[in-house]
DNA sequence: CGTGGTTTTGAGCCCGTTCAAGTATCGTGG
DNA sequence: CCACGATACTTGAACGGGCTCAAAACCACG
C-alpha cells in the first residue's frame, strides 16, 4: 500500500492552474458559475492531489467544501480497526463539503491526479446568501448524491456478490469500442479489484471471482490496466437483481 | 403483514390541522419558519399517514418535497423480488424530495402515525430563489441526511452483526428511566425486530439472536412493546467496531 | 380463551471470507 | 530491451457467520 497520507495540508497549491476562474472547465456545471467571481476567487485555495494523496478531515478543522475539478477521487469511510468503505466517488463539478470537528470518518483519496478548489464553508456560506442561484445549483447536487447513496445502500445491504458487481458494471462498466449508448462512465472509471471490493462491501478475491465467471458465461471481457468491458449489457442487467 | 398500501393519493387530507401555519410545533427548526407563511398556506398539501400507510413514488408523478411534522416513517427501497432495505427515518422537522419520474424505488412508510406537508418541488423551488434563508436550511439538513447515510453505508458494508446491532441500540436505544445522557432517542424508536433487521441489512432471526446475546451479557433489557432498554452504553459503544 | 402476529430458539446449509500459493502485469533501472 | 521487484490479480481449499426453514413460545387483543 504505502498510502501517501498526509493531514489536511497537503497536496502543493496548483501553480499551473490559472488564478482565475476563466477558461475552467467545471464554470457551466459548478455553483460557482453563479457566483460573484472575483469574489470566490480570493477565497478558494486550488489544489492538486496526486494518485492516492489523501485529504483526510483532522480535529478542530473548521468545515471545507471541496469542489471538484478534473480527475477522480473516492471517498472513504475508515474504522478504527482498518476495515475501509468507499462511499462514493466524485468527479469534475461534484463537491463535497466535510464536517467541522472531523467527527465524520470520511476521507478523500485521489484515484490518478486530481484537481480541487477548497473553500471555507462558513465563509462561503455567507457569500451563498446573496447568490441563490448557487445555491440550488448546491442543493440539487446534494440531492442527486442522496440518491445516489440511498441506492447504493440498498446494494450494500440486500444484494448478493453477483448482483452487487453487476449492478457495479452497469454503471460504470465501459463498452468495447465508443458508445453503445448506455449510461455514461463518469470518468472511465478505472479502479483495482481491491477499490471495487472497498465499493462494494465485498473481498477482492469475490470480486475477481464474480468477474472471471461473468467474462466465461461471456457477459464481459476482461482488459489490460484494469479495464473491463461489457459485451452484453442487457443480460447483464439481467443479473443486478433491480 | 397485511401492508396498507395505496398509490401515490393516500391517506385523507388532515381536517383537523390547522389550516394556517401559526402553532405548527415544527416551524422554529423547519425551513419553511423562513418563507413566506402566507405564500406556502396555500402551496402545501397536509396529510396524515396512519401506521403502515404508504407513499409510493409513482411512473410520471411531479417531484416532491414532504416536510414531516410529526411521527415517524421510514424510507424504504425495494428490488423487484421482493427484498427491501429501510434506507433511513425522518421525523418532526426532517423532509424528504422524491424525485420526479418514480425512478427511485424508494417509497415512505408510516410508524404509527404521522403527519406532513406536501409540496410541489418545482414550484417551492421557484419561492426558495426569494428566500435564501429557507433555502440554507434546506442545504445544510440535506447535509445532515448525507452524513448520515455515510455512516450508515459504512455500517451495511462492513460490520458484522453484533456491530451492527450495537451501532443501532448506541443511536436509537432508550435508558432505562429518564436522560442518562447519550444520544436522545429521536422518537422513542420502537421498531419490530423485522424493521430493525430491514434496516441493518439482517434477517430477523439474527437480530433477535443478537439481541438475547447482548442481554444475556447483560448490556441491555429487553422490555415490552419492542422497547430495548440499554444498560451499559460504554461496553455496548465498544462492540460497536467504532 | 382463542387467534394472529411477533419473537425466540434450533438445526443445517450456503455464500462469501480467510488463508495461502501461484500467475500476470507494470514500472524501473541496468 | 531485458531482468527484476513490486503490485495486482487469480485460483484453490477450508472455515464460519449469517441465512433459511421449521417449530415452539410469547404477547396483544378481541
């Protein structure tokens, strides 16, 4: 493993990423496309996280929101005795504001390089104030993250490993070749076996098990780098117990 | 079972609620204190669910955001087989937004009796952008909701049954008589042991055996009418994998 | 006192874990 | 370009926690 942790601080500020907000990727997805620009811009710290670099939420740090901006990272849920969950992932335009106190056991690990503005959620929170336009911008993604974790709780809880890994692969799996059509991976997800297990609540060695049998009953095809592509979605679909 | 189950208009409009808002126990912690009472009066819908009633997110049905006054209900996903998995509870103050479309397969269930709001999403979308103040509480209690289903995520993925169990009681058990201190019981929870199974991702046999366990080492009382009574809260927080 | 629902308890089984090798893949430096 | 070490992945064998099925005990309520 050798996870290169860090408390809090960490991970350079972005020199190469502009200092302003202009030509960013994320302004037509993002909250702050609403927002009083100049302002932000001398509030937010840009950040680059590095493959596995971690933010993780010390005591005493006030409360952060972190907006995504490219790249890809996991959050993850830690128990004293090591056992890890990863709660969910968050790509560019997503955010995620983290408690004060870091009561909350969630920690924010890069999958690949990742990109991020950090603000002060107090402070930004006031600035939301005159920007209601922002604000449901905010308010409607952290509905669709409820959701999004309302369903994989019913994953965790009452699917078995077939369905979970199916259910996994039928939104995020990648296709063979270009579109096919079907839901969108969000950011070419390209996890280890170890991480899909982590997702998954599950061993990797189940996971690479469920896997093998799927590529050999032809369901999917298992590539290099952690690649795998569905072949045949529909039947898989079958298999996700929804 | 026997479930009570109706689609969508449900449970008769409440006559005996005041038609105005003044008096409303839940308006100093709801976000509607905020907006702009005689606007909402005549936007919201008040309804009573009496215990087992459901609310069922029906095909085309218009988003929505309940707000609950009091009871209690449970949010409950469903696969198609079958199998279900309580996803959280809401109580006096708590909403909820059911998203249009009835994609999600999440539908609200009655404990006893409850009483709520119901509003058109969209169009109290519309008033919030005039009341960021409402909309702020909104943020942060969806906020609140995340945080919450984070843990329950990590509960469901990674524990075993006896934490499992013990994580519940620590939350939601009762003392034997009067405050000792710890975590106030949100509504006196009294689920039956296929609720509480439902919520932890167990069978109700299992819970039941873990339960007897626990007594039988002395860490709680099993009472009447579901009641658990906790005896020893610091040796239960330790079986709790936290 | 009977009835229906809930809870407890028991026995056996199965899915997923654990432990342990063995194999493939990737990155790095010679 | 290849050899090497590290990391990731696969596969097998055995165990065990929680599930299933079944029946008995308990309880609330009419």
């Amino acid at each position: 493993m050798a996870s290169a942790s860090t408390e809090c601080v960490l991970g350079k500020k972005d020199a190469a990423q502009p200092p302003d907000c202009i030509g960013c990727p994320i302004q037509p997805i993002s909250f702050c496309r609403e927002s009083d620009i100049s302002n932000l811009r001398y509030r937010r710290q840009q950040m680059i996280l590095n493959d596995r670099e971690t933010i993780t939420c010390a005591r005493g740090t006030p409360a952060e929101l972190l907006n995504f901006v490219s790249g890809l990272v996991k959050l993850v849920g830690t128990l004293p005795d090591g056992r890890t969950q990863i709660l969910g992932f968050r790509g560019p335009g997503d955010f995620l504001i983290i408690g004060e106190d870091g009561k909350q056991a969630i920690s924010v690990e890069a999958v690949g390089t990742a990109r991020l503005c950090r603000f002060s959620w107090p402070r930004l929170q006031q600035l939301l104030q005159e920007r209601p336009q922002a604000m449901a911008i905010l308010l409607g993604k952290s509905q669709e993250q409820l959701e999004e974790l309302q369903e994989h709780l019913l994953v965790l809880g009452r699917k078995s490993a077939r369905e979970k890994v199916a259910s996994f692969l039928v939104r995020y799996g990648l296709t063979r070749r270009g579109v096919q059509g079907q839901c969108p991976p969000r950011a070419q997800l390209l996890l280890t076996r170890a991480e899909l297990a982590d997702y998954l609540g599950l061993s990797t060695e189940t996971v690479s098990r469920v896997l093998t049998q799927f590529a050999k009953e032809g369901l999917i095809a298992l590539g290099r780098a952690q690649a795998i592509y569905v072949l045949d979605w529909e039947q898989l679909g079958s298999q996700t117990g929804n």
